[in-house]
C-alpha cells in the first residue's frame, strides 16, 4: 500500500501545483503589484500614481471585477533609489506573489527591478518613464506606453529652434538614465539642423543649487534651454535664471509636465514649454468627461487630480482592457497574446491610440506640446512624431 500510496500523494502534489501555476491569479482575485516613491523626491507623482490606480480599481470592482475577479492593488515604497526598487520588486514577486507590476516610476528603478520580474515571468506594464528600455531590446515581458524623451526631443526641439529662430542652444540635464536620454534626443534633434549644443551641464540626481550651471549657460548666450529636469530642478533652474535677468526659451520633457510645476513656482514659471502626451486634468476644464472624472477624483482623494494621477488611471485601464481580452483563463501568455493584438483608442486625456504586437512594444512615438499661460498648462501643438 505504501507505493500506491505515495504514488497518490505525488499525483496530487503535481495537480495543486499545476492548479497554481499562474502566480497572482485566483478564483476570485488578480494581484496587481506596483512601486512608487512614496518618500522621496517625486513622492507627489508616486502618491498620484497611486490613487489613479486605485481609482481604476474600485470602478472595476465595483462592476464585477474581470471575468469574476476582483482587482487587488499592492504598492510598495522605493523612494525613487534603485536599491530600494529591487527590494520592492523582490517582496512584490517572491512574498506578495503578484501577478504583474505596472505603472513602476522611475528609469533607474525600472531597470533595476526589472531582472527580478522577469526571472520569474513577471510583466513590466507601462511604467511610468519615457526612457527606451522600457521597451528596447525586445522582451516579451516589457510593455510601454510613454513615447520616450529620446524621440519628444528630437521631434520637438527642431520646431522649436526654426519658431523661436534661436541661435545658440544650450542643456542642463540629470545625470542619469532619464537626463541622459533627454540630452541625446535634443542632440539627435539639432543634428537634424546641423547644430550642436553651445554649452552642456549637468547636475547630481537630489541636487538643490543650480545657480553654476544657469551662469554657465547665461555666460554662452544662449537663447533655448532644453531642461532634462523635474520638479525641484525645473523650479530652481527657471527661478535661478529669472532672478539673474536671463530668459531664454526653456522647452522640458514630460517628466517637466505637473501642475507642481506653476503652483510651486508661479509666475516666473509662465512661457515655459513641455512635450507631453495626456493632459493635465483641471478642474474647470473645457471637456465635459475630464471634468467630470477630474470632480470625482477630487471626491474620492480630498486633493485635485494631476497627470500623473491620469497616468495611474490609464494604466491600470489598459490592463484591465487587456486581461479582459485574455479571457477567464487569465495566465502571462494568454494576457501578452491579448495584448499584442490590442488597439487602445484614444482617451479622455487626449492620449494617442496605442497599438502593440509582437515586435512592437511601445503603444505610440506621438507627442505634443504645451506652455504655461497664466498660470496654467495650455497645449499649444497638435501630436507629431519624430
């Protein structure tokens, strides 16, 4: 009896663990895992992240969930450190058992975290940077939506230089993956005009005093400032300029696009330029349903909503458009086969309709353009692409 039964023991060890197989899916749940800085310098784009999210997720529960399932969102705190995105990755795959992480802010910490994933079949799901790994080289676990600062530079700053007729061009930019890449996009775009940089600088990721490098390039004559910057940055590199009487043309990526950036800042930060996909979602906007979701947002959360709120909303509406194509039997293939077969149409926020295969991992290369007037970010220029 003691073969037969051990034989039986295995046979049903084998059962439960095909019956597992899929990490993060069950009868009644999907496990959706997501990091974002919480803590550190970009905690107010991690915390908007965050509650579009959520937002999308109580809307789909509240509906039935997926084929049945209820959406559970875990979120982890890396503080925008790449060591600390590891960590996050590791509790999120190995302890939490996720079924996918999405939205994940941060190059740098995308690229840290994403060995942990994929060692274990874990989709990387439109994370919230614009930088080309995110998609490049082709991974059948990589999935982007944010067309990348390397192509928004260089579809935009050679209509900026022929509107603004500018002569000398000039880059403060990150030193990092993100800065980097809005540098060598800006370099492609003047190729195009054969024209270089008139003076590069760079500051340290964290960093606060700028007023070196804005003297640097006030002392180059230059008339257009590409900012490969954020929040903090921005503000001090445009404060810094304005205080010292130079005003050039200062054109930033979408990582410059936040409405922190004219409630922060003020005034001095009218005129400034941002390529950018979604729109900033106001309150009192023109458009009857951004109103209305900017309204309900509001409600849910007690703070006005932001791009990047609308980023975390998107997001995880793009999965949920996903693993409802995948049909009940949701697993990582059955989802990637689905979602390279998706068109996502264009949304309330004036995003481009995405698009996605097998061998085309980015939705879209459209961008457009904005500036702040008065107070506020208006666009200015229709999609383009490089």
């Amino acid at each position: 009896m003691k073969p037969l039964l051990a034989v039986f023991a295995a046979s049903l060890a084998v059962v439960s663990t095909a019956g597992q197989a899929q990490q993060g899916v069950t009868k009644d749940e999907i496990l959706v895992g997501s990091i974002q800085d919480l803590s550190g310098p970009i905690a107010a784009y991690g915390k908007a992240v965050r509650q579009g999210m959520l937002l999308r997720v109580e809307e789909a529960n509240e509906q039935g969930g997926v084929h049945g399932r209820k959406l559970k969102l875990l979120v982890e705190d890396d503080g925008y450190d790449p060591k600390k995105a590891v960590l996050a990755a590791q509790k999120l795959v190995n302890q939490d058992k996720v079924f996918i992480v999405a939205a994940h802010t941060g190059t740098a910490q995308n690229n840290a975290s994403m060995p942990i994933q994929f060692e274990k079949n874990i989709i990387n799901f439109f994370p919230v940077t614009a930088a080309r790994e995110m998609y490049e080289p082709l991974n059948r676990l990589k999935y982007s939506f944010a067309v990348t600062y390397y192509d928004q530079m260089r579809t935009w700053l050679p209509k900026m230089v022929k509107e603004k007729n500018a002569k000398k061009v000039c880059t403060i930019y990150q030193d990092d993956e993100f800065g980097l890449e809005v540098m060598r996009g800006a370099e492609a775009g003047l190729k195009t005009l054969n024209m270089e940089f008139t003076e590069k600088t760079s500051y340290k990721r964290g960093a606060t005093d700028f007023s070196s490098q804005v003297a640097k390039m006030k002392g180059s004559g230059c008339d257009l400032v590409v900012l490969g910057t954020i929040i903090r940055e921005t503000l001090g590199t445009i404060g810094e300029a304005r205080k010292t009487g130079f005003n050039p043309t200062f054109l930033g990526s979408s990582a410059a696009y936040t409405y922190l950036i004219h409630r922060l800042g003020g005034k001095p930060m009218d005129g400034l330029y941002a390529t950018m996909t979604a729109q900033e979602p106001y309150l009192d906007e023109a458009s009857q349903p951004l109103r209305f979701w900017a309204t309900k947002y509001k409600t849910r959360f007690n703070e006005d909503p932001n791009v990047f709120s609308a980023y975390g909303y998107l997001i995880l509406d793009a999965f949920i458009k996903g693993a409802t194509k995948a049909g009940p039997n949701l697993t990582t293939d059955s989802f990637i086969k689905a979602m390279d077969s998706m068109t996502i149409p264009p949304d309330i926020f004036g995003s481009p309709e995405a698009t996605f295969t097998a061998t085309k991992r980015l939705g879209s290369d459209a961008s457009r353009l904005s500036q702040i007037v008065d107070g506020k970010w208006k666009v200015v220029a229709d999609y383009a692409k490089p």
